[in-house]
C-alpha cells in the first residue's frame, strides 16, 4: 500500500497543473508525476479556416507570450505565400518581427523573473507564504518592485508599436509586416524620458542579474545541488552558432555537450522529433527519434539555449555568458535553478538588442510584404521565452488549412520538468511523516524554474484551489493543507 500527496493547482506559473507524489510505508518517494489538467483543441479549431487567419488566432492560446504564436505561425505562412523560408522577407518585414519578439522576450523574462520567482530568492523556499509573493517583494524591496513592473511595461510597449496592441495584435502578416515604426514611435522607446527608454533598461537588466549573482553567490549550494540532473538540450541557433531567438537551425547536445542534433533544417523537425502520449497527462512528451524514448528527451529554454549557442552576439550579454559557461568549465550547465540566471542573461541581450534595432533606419522603410509561388505546407519555428516552439499547417486548394501541428515550449520541457518534480520530491518529502508548506513550494519551484506555460500546452478554464493530502496505506487520512 502507497501514500498519495497531490499539489493541485501549481503556483506561480501561467495556467493550471498538479503533481501528485506516491510515497510507501517507510515514507520513501516511489513516484511523482505532473499532471497538465487543461485540454487544448486549437490544432483542431484552425482546421477550415483561411490561412490568413492563423497568426491572429493561435494567439489566443495564451496571453502571456502571443507574440511567439503569433510569429511562429506567420513564419509557417511565409513559405505557404512563396516568401522564403523564414530568411526571404524585406529588411523592415524582418526588423520589425524581431523588434516584436524582443519586445516581448524582455517582458515575458521580466514577468517571470521578478513576479513569479523573486519571492522565492528573496524570502527564501521555506519563507512565510503570506509574505512570499509579488506584494511581499514590494514590500521588502521597492526598487526591485518597480524595476519589474517598468521594465515589463517597456516590452509591452515595444509589442504596442510593432503589432499594434500589447496583447493579440496583428503585426504580423504571410510574407511580412502591416506597419513599419515611425520616427516619432522610436523617438518614444529610444529617448523617452526615464525609466522608459532603452538606455535605462540595459541599465537595469545588468542590475537584476547582479541580483542574482550575488544570492547565487550566497546560497551557492543550495542554488548548484537543487533539482540538479543531466540532460539534453535543444534549440535554434543562427548558422554561425549565435544565440537567436528569430530564425535558424535546430541543435541539440547531451549533458556532455556531445552534438546529437547538428545544426538541421527545421523545416525537417518531423524527421527528428517524435512526440509520446501518456495517459495521465494532455500534455504529449516528446524526444529526439534517434535516441528513443528513453534517452531522447531534452530541456528548451534559456538554459538549452545558452548550452547549445556558440557566443551571444551582443557585448554585455557575451560577456555575461563567458563568466556562465566558466563555471561548468564550458560544459553544458544541467543545474535546474540556473535556468534563472541565463533568463536573467537573454533579459539583458533582448535589451541590447532592442536598443541596437531602435537605431536601424530600416524600421522606417514602406517595402513591407513580400509574396511568390503559392505552397501548400509551411513549418514556422521560433524560440519562445520558453523555448523552441514549431508551427506546421497545410492548407488545400482553396486556401483552408486542413493541418496544424503544434509542439509549444512546455510540451518539450514535460519529462525534464517531471523528472525535477520526482528530484524535488525526493529531496524534501523523503521519509516525512507530515505534509509541510515548504515542502510543497519546492516542488513548485522546481517547476517555476522553467516558467511552464501550462495554457499553450493544452489550453482551457479552471479554477485555481491548491489543495494537498497525504493518505497512508489503510486509506485514512495522515495529512491535510490547504493554500487559497
């Protein structure tokens, strides 16, 4: 007979989750399991509709990062109207999509960062739970506070100007851009007065990693040992091996830094990738065909992508990264909580790059849409801020989709994220008698760590009551929490 803790729902994170933790009678951990409890149909509800719908639609899976959707599948839509294959569109079309992206890469790792994670760094695992959240940390500390809450309204911003609304905009079209950014638009972002403007967020994206840097420093044990396992990882890379986040080829490695996937044609993923249902999850797990089930899973996210790059091509952020991959002495970096701090790295490279694009005055060119020979089957691939993000549609002869595939961040990141849980699991609540709050916060950061997008995996409503029972091997009830 077992002994059954459930956390239902997971904290902190975008949507709705429980793990459930199967413990025998000396108490010893005999498994864990995250569950995704929401069941998402969109690979359904575009089937019918007119391509050019797509980019607005899929959106709608998520208000936290649209822009990824919105991007991944107009880049699926460029090939479907003949304009390349994700490298083909005008100077303006190209800049203003990666300005977009940027703008919501900087305000998505801001938002997980300093709402969601911080409590955590600055109150600590096992701090008051009444304390440990966003209006603890304003509390505590003003300036982070508001850092976080401006440094996200500059990317919403950002996304503003480029799609046209901070959330579900319609910037992006098949084969290019509706608008390019005036002079008086950039003048907005670029010089606006402080803290809103480019400069100051540069400024302050250094800060929130020296942040981190210092309770990394502090609490080095702590941070290196927890949820600490090898893997594989995935990502884009840009042909040279720079770190981009828009466009480029797939690359994987082990937790060696062994390539297992170098440098392919993403257009291709169907070649590589194979995604495994399990019964008690809607969310899918995939891997890497080659290795199998059981050695092909890998991580997505700042971490694989900061594993799989080459350099950063921006200054403050390559440097930045030398002293991250000095620490494992060039090795892949498989410790869970680091996560944070590569965000924390991309954080500052978006903002770099950001400021870089401001200047360009290719945003302020006319030449907008480019179109050519009609396909009937287009892959869109896009690094999300939780990583590698593929949008695949056909469409028939009178222009309907009749296909869509789509594998999001956290769909990739479910058997790292379980196996982080069952690694949690064991370290906290092996051989417990009783059920402790800090026991159950974790686990969840165990799960914060990859700022799981739990709606774009599956996507629906629920309610969100965190409730935690242990039951022992004669059924009766040992333990029992609750968290409203």
């Amino acid at each position: 007979m077992s002994k059954k803790i459930t956390i239902e729902p997971v904290t902190r994170v975008e949507g709705h989750g429980k793990v459930t933790i199967f413990m025998d009678d000396k108490n010893n951990v005999t498994q864990s399991r995250l569950h995704i409890v929401e069941f998402r149909g969109f690979e359904r509800f575009v089937q019918g509709r007119p391509y050019w719908e797509a980019p607005v639609l899929v959106q709608r899976l998520c208000g936290i990062c649209p822009v990824s959707h919105h991007l991944a599948a107009a880049k699926a839509l460029d090939v479907i109207v003949g304009a390349g294959n994700g490298d083909g569109l005008t100077p303006v079309g190209e800049k203003m999509r990666r300005l977009m992206h940027y703008g919501q890469f900087f305000q998505s790792h801001v938002l997980h960062f300093f709402h969601l994670s911080s409590p955590d760094f600055l109150f600590g695992i096992d701090g008051d739970p009444l304390q440990r959240n966003i209006i603890g940390v304003a509390k505590a500390n003003k300036d982070l506070a508001v850092q976080g809450v401006m440094m996200r309204k500059f990317g919403q911003e950002i996304i503003r100007l480029t799609a046209g609304k901070k959330i579900h905009g319609t910037g992006a079209i098949p084969g290019g851009i509706n608008k390019n950014l005036t002079i008086a638009e950039r003048d907005e972002l670029l010089k606006g007065p402080d803290p809103l403007n480019a400069d100051k967020m540069v400024e302050w994206s250094q800060a929130a990693l020296e942040f981190f840097k210092n309770y990394h420093k502090a609490n080095r044990p702590q941070v290196d040992g927890f949820a600490a396992f090898p893997s594989n990882h995935l990502s884009l890379v840009r042909k040279d091996g720079a770190l981009d986040i828009y466009h480029g080829v797939l690359r994987a490695v082990d937790a060696e830094g062994n390539r297992i996937l170098d440098d392919v044609d993403y257009h291709e993923y169907d070649k590589y990738i194979e995604e495994e249902v399990r019964t008690w999850s809607y969310m899918k797990f995939p891997y890497l065909k080659h290795l199998g089930k059981e050695n092909g899973w890998y991580r997505v996210g700042p971490l694989a992508r900061l594993n799989t790059c080459d350099f950063i091509p921006t200054p403050l952020a390559q440097k930045e990264f030398e002293e991250f991959k000095a620490y494992t002495n060039g090795k892949p970096n498989n410790m869970t909580l680091h996560y944070h701090w590569a965000r924390l790295i991309e954080i500052l490279h978006s903002a770099e790059v950001i400021r870089d694009l401001l200047n360009d005055p290719d945003l302020q060119s006319d030449d907008l849409v480019v179109k050519g020979k009609k396909q009937y089957e287009g892959v869109g691939v896009i690094e999300a801020p939780r990583g590698t993000l593929f949008h695949h549609y056909k469409i028939d002869e009178n222009d309907l989709i009749t296909m869509a595939n789509l594998i999001v961040s956290t769909t990739h990141n479910n058997e790292p994220m379980n196996r982080a849980v069952n690694f949690t699991a064991n370290e906290y609540m092996g051989g417990q008698q009783n059920i402790t709050e800090p026991m159950m916060n974790a686990v969840e950061v165990a799960i914060r760590a990859y700022d799981p997008c739990l709606s774009c995996a599956t996507h629906a409503l629920g309610q969100m009551p965190l409730e935690m029972t242990l039951i022992g091997s004669d059924e009766q009830i040992l333990d029992y929490k609750i968290k409203d």
